[in-house]
C-alpha cells in the first residue's frame, strides 16, 4: 500500500509557482553534483529576489528523468518547474529560455577523452576536413549530436556510462567534454577504464549557450529568476561562483597550447545575445 501511495504522489502535477512562496522543483540526476554549481547560481537567483516574489525552497525532483523526459514534463507542468539544457529555436518556441549563458558559455569549449594508443592519430586533425576521417561518440539524443551531424561527423552514440567503456575498447575516436567537465570526468573513470587519458592539444569550440528554461506558463517564475540572474552579475555574484567552480579547469585546459578547430552552430537562435560580453567566458 506503501508503494502505491508514493508512485501516486510522483504522477501528482505539481501547481505553478507564483510570486508567493512556493516550492520549486529543478529535475533530479544520478549523479547531481555535476550541477552543484547551477543549483547554486539558482539559489542565488531566487535569495536575491525574495522582497520582490516571496520565500521559496528550491529542492530536487522525486525521480530522475532524460532530458526528452524532462522536456515533456515541464511542457504539461508535471514534476518540474524549470530544467536547464542547451538550446535550440524549437527549445525556445516551447519553452521560456532565461537567455543567461549558465557556466558562461564554457560548454561550447571542448576538448575530448581519448584512448591512450591514439594521440599520434588526434595530432593529425587540424580542420573540419580532418574531423570527417573519425567518430564522436556522444549520448543518446544529446543536443551536440545534431552540430557534429550537420558538418557531416559521424556520431556514434550510446548511453553516457556506457560511452568511457566503448572509448576504453576504442569503439569510437574522440569523446569531447566540456572543459568544466573532463577532468572530474577522467577522475572519476580512468581506475576502471585505464586505457582512456585526456587529449592534448586539440580544442573543439561551437558556441553552445546552456540555459535555465521554465514553462510558457509560468512566467513570474521566469521574471524572477531571470531578474536574479541580471542582479548577481551585475554585482559580481555570478561570477565569483563561476570561478569557484571552474577557475581550477580553465587552468588547466591550455587554451594557449592547444590547436583550435571551429564548428558551426546552426541551431543557434537568431537572437542570442553574443553582444553581452559579459555573459560570456573569453579565451585570452
């Protein structure tokens, strides 16, 4: 009887958040600390304003969901209130995209694991022509999946766990990690996959702004966090948990030793504020 009045509970819709206080659900993930510092940026946001919108408890979902999952249940409002992703046109027609570069752009700044026999070979690649000789691999309906196949790519995919085993046995050539990600990454997954190591001296770059987005619903919930967001940098908030979090792989990515190749973005909305350079990471 138990388990049937908890699963009733999760299939509940849960109400839109008004300006008064309210519970705020965000979704929940596997392993949530690769968000710690968005979840932070969103407490912030929400702390900043709450003369002005109330009290709020920002909290995890009660149960994980993909991102194709989360997609549907913050369109009929069941679940979660926000959820953040990169965007596209379509992403911001169904939903409202707080138009605030979350880790400041820094996802569009790659460079990938790879297995360790193949560094000779990735030192061979230095245009867009080349990247055609190898295969990405990439999870399952990630949104990067679709830039790397319009220049042509290959994309192998698989789910994200799955994807440092198949590098481990060279399924595929190249991982590419955001740069706030692949060394925590590599951390966490080189004791079971020993042949995988960290390229040296490619970067991949497309600009792949990273948004919180909220219903088209609920729209006080998107003023007030995007009103936040515009209060935290302008006082320097927004930056300093940005370097808290990622000052320490900024240094080590080497941007000054490394090859760039540039991939287009042609998902990039028309009105992404790339004029807003303080929003934006910038490579020195």
């Amino acid at each position: 009887m138990r388990q049937f009045v908890i699963f009733s509970i999760l299939l509940l819709p849960i109400q839109i958040v008004h300006a008064d206080t309210g519970t705020i659900f965000y979704p929940r993930y596997q392993d949530d600390t690769r968000f710690i510092d968005i979840v932070e940026l969103l407490n912030g946001a929400l702390e900043k304003t709450t003369k002005e919108f109330g009290g709020y408890q920002l909290m995890a979902s009660p149960q994980q969901m993909t991102e194709n999952r989360q997609q549907q249940a913050l369109e009929a409002e069941q679940g979660i209130h926000l959820m953040w992703m990169s965007t596209s046109p379509d992403k911001e027609t169904r939903f409202k995209a707080i138009q605030i570069p979350l880790r400041k752009g820094l996802l569009g700044y790659r460079i990938s694991l790879i297995h360790n026999e193949e560094q000779s070979k990735i030192d061979r690649l230095s245009s867009m022509k080349d990247l055609l000789k190898i295969q990405i691999g990439q999870g399952i309906g990630w949104g990067d999946v679709s830039i790397y196949r319009y220049s042509r790519i290959k994309v192998f995919q698989a789910p994200y766990k799955a994807l440092f085993r198949m590098l481990n046995s060279k399924r595929f050539d190249i991982f590419p990690r955001g740069i706030n990600e692949v060394f925590d990454e590599y951390s966490q997954q080189k004791e079971d996959n020993p042949n995988i190591t960290i390229e040296s001296n490619l970067l991949l770059y497309y600009p792949w702004p990273y948004y919180i987005f909220t219903s088209k619903k609920n729209p006080l919930l998107h003023q007030r966090i995007e009103t936040g967001f515009n209060q935290m940098i302008k006082d320097g908030s927004f930056d300093r948990i940005f370097m808290k979090h990622h000052a320490d792989a900024i240094q080590k990515a080497r941007f000054d030793q490394r090859r760039v190749i540039q991939i287009p973005n042609p998902y990039l909305p028309s009105n992404t504020p790339l004029d807003r350079t303080e929003l934006w990471f910038q490579v020195k």
